[in-house]
C-alpha cells in the first residue's frame, strides 16, 4: 500500500478549509496538516495536526508540515479589509503567492489553489481582477502540477455574517435552473463538493496547469471514483466499470 499524500491546508478556518478538513475524517489515503493563525474547530474522529502560527510564521509552519501537495483555500472579503485595495490584496495577492512560494520551498510538487469564476487580470471588479493576477502569477512558481478551482457561489454554513451572501444561497437552487450552457459556470457549488474534489485532485499525477469550472469540479470527483473502481477491479480480478462478459 501505497503511502499517504501529505496535503498542507492554509486556509482552514473558511467555508472550504473547513469542509476539506471533514472530508480527511476516516480516510487513510491522506495525511492532512493545516497551518491558521487561529484554532480550527475540528470535527469529530479528526487524526490531523494543526501548526498555529502568525503569518509571519507561516513559512517555518509550512515547512514542518513537509507536503507533498499544498492546498490555498485562503481569502478575505471588501468589509473585512477595511475597503481598502491594499489590505484586500495583502492577503488574497500577497500571502497567497508568498504562501505558494514557501510550499514550494518546503518540497511540495503539487499546488491546489481557489479561484473563483470570472478571474481575470482584466476584469473591472477588483476581486476578479486580483484573482486573475494571481492565476497568472502562480504560473511562473515552478510547481509541476498546479489545479485552479474557479468555484461560483459557495454554499455552506459560514462562521461570519454575510446577510447578502446568505439571500443569494437561499435563492441559488431556483437562479441555477437558469443558468445554462456558457453560463452553467456560474452556477453554485457545495463547500464539500470543493472539498471532494480537492482530494480527487491531489492523487493525480500528471504535470502542468489545470483550470476547473463548475463542470470540471464535479467531473474530477467522478473520474477519481472511476480510477478507484478499476483499480479494485483489477486487484480483485472483478470487471471493471464499462466492461462486456
């Protein structure tokens, strides 16, 4: 059996750190380290090691965890940065690529990272337009593999209050059977679906850059379950999904 992948979480106390740190609960195929500034609210059966640290800790914090993958599911709002542009970008640009940096450093090959839909370096939103740049600028840390998952509306119970946030989960089951075709990208997403597919994602292999929109996210989950399939198919000698006795 093979050994464990060691997946170095920072980001652990948001909405997606929160639900990859469940979706670890029970399975032996990972070894999950988180790195917070603040505890993390574990659930139960958790067996994980949390490094608490001051960000400016955070390098020494991600190099002890010694990850074979490196998840960032960090991220601030407008409100929480005090409005301004360069708190906003202090974390959500700055300690995202110091961060992807410092696990680079520290041996991880595999960077997994959360975007959002719409990033682009071009964008007139701010919030898109950093997220962009960062895309961008990932691309030049020299990480073999890297997987960009540009989720939309992110469902699940958050610790802090977001009244409009809220509303637009409570009405996103009805807006989604409108969005269609180009526009299913837009379409909301479940924290543990993010989290689900963050664990297929970090047994894959192959090098280079990958970009997951709404589609591709659920995609990623189905096609791990697949490869499982066939790999217990193989190991027990029973046909494998899709085969003709």
């Amino acid at each position: 059996m093979s050994r464990p992948v060691r997946i170095c979480l920072v980001g652990a106390t948001g909405l997606v750190g929160t639900a990859l740190i469940e979706a670890c609960v029970g399975r032996g195929d990972v070894k999950l380290v988180a790195v917070s500034r603040n505890e993390a609210e574990l659930p139960k059966g958790a067996r994980m090691e949390v490094l608490l640290a001051p960000t400016t800790g955070w390098e020494d914090a991600i190099a002890a965890a010694q990850p074979d993958v490196l998840v960032i599911a960090l991220g601030t709002t407008w409100k929480q940065a005090g409005k301004s542009e360069a708190q906003f970008r202090l974390v959500d640009e700055r300690l995202v690529l110091d961060c992807a940096k410092w696990g680079l450093a520290a041996g991880a090959k595999h960077l997994i990272i959360v975007s959002s839909v719409g990033a682009n370096r071009h964008a007139k939103q701010l919030y898109l337009r950093v997220k962009g740049e960062v895309e961008d600028a990932l691309v030049k840390v020299a990480y073999g593999r890297i997987d960009v998952l540009r989720p939309g509306l992110l469902i699940g119970p958050r610790k802090q209050r977001r009244p409009f946030e809220w509303l637009a989960q409570v009405a996103s089951p009805l807006i989604d059977l409108f969005l269609r075709g180009k526009y299913r990208q837009y379409r909301s997403i479940h924290a543990e679906v993010m989290a689900q597919s963050m664990l297929a994602l970090a047994h894959q292999k192959s090098r280079g850059r990958f970009v997951y929109e709404h589609d591709e996210i659920l995609r990623a989950i189905r096609r791990q379950a697949l490869e499982q399939s066939v790999r217990r198919a193989v190991h027990t000698g029973a046909p494998s999904p899709g085969t003709v006795e």
